[in-house]
C-alpha cells in the first residue's frame, strides 16, 4: 500500500460553497492510484468540507440560507466578537458540518454517487485564502 | 498493510433509522481483519451514516423527531422545491450529520463502545435503495 | 505503510471542551511517526471530538451555549428521559457534530493550521471517563 499528498488552496470572497470536484479527480488521475480512500481535511475551523448535490445550485442557495438562520451573525448573541459578527457563527457553522471528508476510490475514480460534488462552504464574510490536505491511501 | 471492500445496499421505506452493525461485524469476521479502521461512506447526500446508541429505540424516536423541527418540511422555506417537500431538509440534515464514518478495528472487533451501533439515517419519505461503502485499512 | 495505536482516557467533569493536543502531539513524537493521517475515534455518543480554535477561550463559552439553547435540556421534548435530562441533549448534540476525526500528520507534525486545537466536547453533566482511540496510518 501507498499514500499520496496533495495541497489546494482555494481562494474565497464570501459565503458561499466553492466546488473543487475536478482538482481533485484530476490529481487522482496524475498520481495513476487505482483504489482505496481519499481523505480532505481543511487547515481552518471557521469553513467546512462538504460533498453535496451539484445538479441543482438552488441547493447551494438554500444550504447558505439555512445556516444563516440558524447561526445569526449577531454580536448580542456571543462573546467572541473581536474578530467580526461572522467569526462565533462561522466557528459554529464548522462544529455543525465538518472539517474532514472520507471518500472511497474505486477503479481511479471517486465513488461519491452521480449527483455529488465536492465543495468548501466557506462561513467568513471577507476574501481569505483556504488550505485544504488531500491524502490518497490505498493502492 | 491491507485494504478490503465491501458494498452494502439498504433498501430504506422513511424517514428512520436503519440498523447494519451486524452485517458490517459479520463482514470483518469473514475477511478475518485483525486491527486498523474502518471506514463506511454513503453515496447519498439525502441520508446519513451515524453512530448511535441501541440499547433504548426511544434514542432514535428522539432523534428524528428532533431534526424535523429543526429542519421543517416547509416548501415556503426553500427554493429548491421540485424533487419534493423531503429533498432540501434531507440535504440540510445531510450536511449537519455525517457522510462517511470511522471506527477502529481491534482483534477483529469493532471499537465502538458497548451500547453503540451503527446506523443508516434516512431522511427522504418514500422507499430508496441506498448504497455504501465499507473499506477496512490496516492488517 | 505502518500503522500506530494509542488509547487515551479523560475525565471529564461537566460540559465543556477538554483539550488534548498536547497528549497527540507528545504521542506522534514518541512514535517516531513521519507522515500519513490521524484518526481519533470517540467509544461514546454522548461525547463528541472536536478541531477548534484554541486562541481565544470566549469560543469554547459561546460554542457551549450555542449547542444549549440549540438542544434544550428540557424532559418535555424527548421520550427518552431515563437517563437524566442531560442524555438526550448529549445525544442529538454527538449527532450535529463527530464522533470521528482525522487529521494530516507531515513532517511528524499535526498539520491543523496555527490556531487550532484538538478537543474532547462533553454534553453531560456528571463526571465521566471518556476513551479515545488515536490511530495513526502511513509512515
């Protein structure tokens, strides 16, 4: 068995899912692995990993809108408000989705279902620069 | 080290939970794995895979009925509306739950704590067959 | 490929986040381990893991709070009530966060960004002892 890295940087403006579903099926392609897992882990804790519909962007549109509601970016509601309105919620919004991703490889392709994407669903209102580890271990 | 696979399809009939702790114990005494992890995804974004416990079923009564008030089945709360009342909360509850799981693997065994078990959770009303994947890595 | 395993016990005593980076990374050290991929796995569903900022502890006090009012304590909500007012909530909590988690070790260092660390988040009220398995793949 063996295992191979990979480093992506996504550059966000805003609230919004990011996908990266091609970065990552072309890099599993170049390194020629056949099969085992993919593991993505992002390097912040105030966005989140996420494999979602891809067909329809209204989903896109009404996740956003759902964690906004559930979440409100308002400073009465927390302590931590040095770092903006949006920095308690997005640390929320991380604890309530996730920071890593597991994703079985199959034949040299991910085995995530026809209708899924990969995305970073970014929770920080201002542009940043996300770093995300991508680790093949398999075969 | 090694990998092994195993697909896992579940026919589901509503919004419950589905129980499959003893096909995934009886998958790893087959492939005679001694220790490492397990690794279960779901290639579904409108179903979760969950670790939970099964000693009381009301555990699971409470579950569902709290992610539906938390996430309504309310077509005037979302845009994407045309697959059903059922699609957009099951995405949202998607995303607040969990796609792929980890547990370890010890002298054959899950480690997963007594009253543990491992579950399909599904969020869509009408019946769907469901597909996972199992891999084991380690040796 | 290698793996490594390690079995940690924390005694929690009410709810909040129990910090254990410092054990992590102590243990990575002592195991002469390069690069690959962590996983920490929690035996309980009334307890959850969690990547968190560690900088400014105001975060841990609001993420407290947040999944308080989120997931009341309240025995009129829930059938399963014979476990205390707090099992219930410390159910649905495990849900809405991870059992599960894995992060990248490069360099035979954690690679989870500058501000981050790693943390037991327990939703029960009494005192408890939590066990975490930590395993370790790669080289």
């Amino acid at each position: 068995m063996i295992q191979k890295f990979y480093n992506l940087e996504i550059n966000t403006n805003g609230q919004r899912l990011y996908e990266f579903t091609d970065d990552t099926i072309q890099w599993i392609k170049e390194s020629k692995f056949k099969q085992g897992i993919l593991n993505l882990s992002i390097q912040h804790t105030s966005a989140s990993l996420i494999v979602q519909e891809n067909a329809d962007p209204d989903v896109q549109t009404d996740l956003i809108n759902y964690f906004d509601k559930l979440v409100p970016m308002d400073n009465k509601l927390y302590v931590h408000t040095t770092e903006g309105k949006d920095d308690m919620p997005a640390h929320i919004k991380n604890a309530l989705t996730d920071t890593s991703l597991l994703i079985p490889v199959k034949n040299g392709r991910l085995d995530i279902g026809t209708w899924q994407g990969i995305f970073l669903l970014e929770h920080r209102i201002n542009s940043i620069q996300r770093k995300i580890n991508l680790t093949l271990i398999g075969e």
